[in-house]
C-alpha cells in the first residue's frame, strides 16, 4: 500500500469540523508513514458563509506542534491547498511566502467568482462550454501563478454540474488537456492522484487514466497521492487500487516533499 497521504483536511477548512489530532490518530492508526495536511486557502471564494481561509501565522506553528508531539509516530508535513482565481494572484503569492510550507496543491473550485460546486459555474452553458471553460482557465492561470508544487484533483470540472451525462470525454478536451500537462512539466510541477473521485461517483480516481498515462507520456514525473479526506475513515482510501494504477500506467514511484523540494519513493 501507499503510505503517503498528501492531501488531507481538518478543522482549519470551512467545510471540515475534525481536529487535526484526530486526523492524525487515524492516519498512524492505519500504518501510514507520512501525511501532508493540505487545509484549504481559497482567497475570494464567493460563499460568503464558507470563507476557506487559513491564516499561516495561527495554522503553522499549530501544526508544528504536533508535527513534533507525534514525530516518533508519522512525518507530518504542512501544507495546504490553495484555490486558484485569476483575481487573487497577488494574494496568492503572498501567501506562499508567510510560512516555510512543505508542500502547495494549486485546485480550482472557483471561476470567476463561480462555484464548481453548487452548479452557479455551469448554468447556461453546455457542458462542452463548461469543461472547455474549466481547461482554458487552468491553461491561463498556470501562466499567471505557479507558486505551488502539484495541480489538485486536475479533472475536477466533471464533478458537479446538473448535465445528465457528467462523463469527460477525454478526446474532446485532449489538446488542452495537453498544453497544461505540457506547462506543468516544464515549471517542474506536478499532478496528484486523487482518490475521492470513487468517493464522489465518478468511477475512477482523478485523473482519468488517459490523463496519467498522457502525463507519464509527456515526461511528467511528479506524482503525489492524496485520500482528500475530510474525515479520519477516508484517510487512505483507496491507496491499493491508487498504487495498482500507477503501477498500470508506467509509475515506478510517487512524489513526497519536504520544504517545497520533491524527493522519490519507490512503489514497487
Ligand atoms: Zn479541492
Ligand atoms: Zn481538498
């Protein structure tokens, strides 16, 4: 199995009510080696009863502390997930210099002041507009803002959306899709695998297969893995199938990080 789970909330994140401790109790519960407490920073978001906003100041020396009560235990990193919006650049920037973060995931669940989820970003457009839409703004915003170490969740725009067929048909979208993987790679980013795609119905782990094994064709080699939970039971889930996928696709190792810089670790 994968011991590493890079992606992983708690109570700092609007939509999580579980203390860190807990999420770290379950995480050496279940025999895993490393996590990366990924909380959620997304400046601007437009629900203003959810403001998913972490101050670096209260949440890093908090997580350091306990990075160091349970350091015979698990290696506990601290990062978090920031939400991409054209509008929130410079803050975004910001940001990533107020604390020595050992790992940034750069998501999208905003478009310009839309919600992915909740269904406001997709009314009134096909789906086509929709997912094209999506592609495009990562395409733009990787050129705008590229502090962060692995795209989040990169096919995420099939997730909600009220279309009766939500499936991402991979050969619609394949030159975009290209021209991002091939902008990641160059910045030295990466993707992650995430496994809360099986959570959320859609069948398969993000990204779909054709996307990772694009990826690897490419010559990307930053891959991280991440459960998304925002519960102790999710804590791994799926990290099996999660390393049966690599394997399939031609992985030989995942991604960790330590201070922003990657290191390799053999899954096989
Ligand atoms: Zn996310
Ligand atoms: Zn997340």
């Amino acid at each position: 199995m994968i011991l590493y789970d890079y992606h992983l909330h708690t109570n700092f994140s609007s939509d999580c009510d579980i203390l860190p401790e807990e999420m770290i109790k379950s995480a050496i519960n279940k025999g895993l080696k490393e996590i990366a407490v990924t909380d959620h920073m997304d400046f601007l978001y437009p629900d203003k009863n959810m403001p998913f906003t972490i101050i670096p100041s209260e949440y890093y020396p908090y997580l350091y502390e306990l990075k160091e009560k349970y350091m015979d235990k698990i290696n506990i990193k601290i990062g978090a997930e920031l939400g991409y919006q054209d509008t929130a650049v410079d803050m975004l920037n910001n940001f990533c210099k107020e604390a020595p973060f050992d790992f940034l995931i750069c998501s999208i669940h905003t478009i310009s002041g839309l919600e992915l989820y909740g269904d406001s970003y997709y009314k009134g457009k096909t789906k086509e507009e929709a997912f094209y839409g999506y592609f495009s703004y990562i395409k733009e915003g990787i050129k705008l803002f590229s502090d962060f170490d692995v795209f989040g969740h990169i096919d995420y725009v099939n997730r909600y959306g009220g279309y009766s067929d939500k499936s991402l048909e991979y050969e619609k979208y394949k030159d975009i899709i290209d021209d991002i993987l091939k902008m990641l790679i160059e910045r030295d980013k990466g993707i992650e695998l995430n496994t809360s795609g099986i959570r959320y119905n859609l069948g398969y782990i993000h990204p779909k297969i054709e996307i990772l094994k694009r990826y690897k064709e490419l010559g990307g080699r930053i891959i991280t893995v991440g459960s998304d939970s925002h519960k102790p039971s999710d804590i791994g889930f799926k990290f099996d199938d999660a390393r049966k996928l690599l394997i399939e696709t031609g992985f030989d190792k995942i991604t960790v990080f330590e201070k922003r810089k990657p290191e390799f670790i053999k899954i096989i």
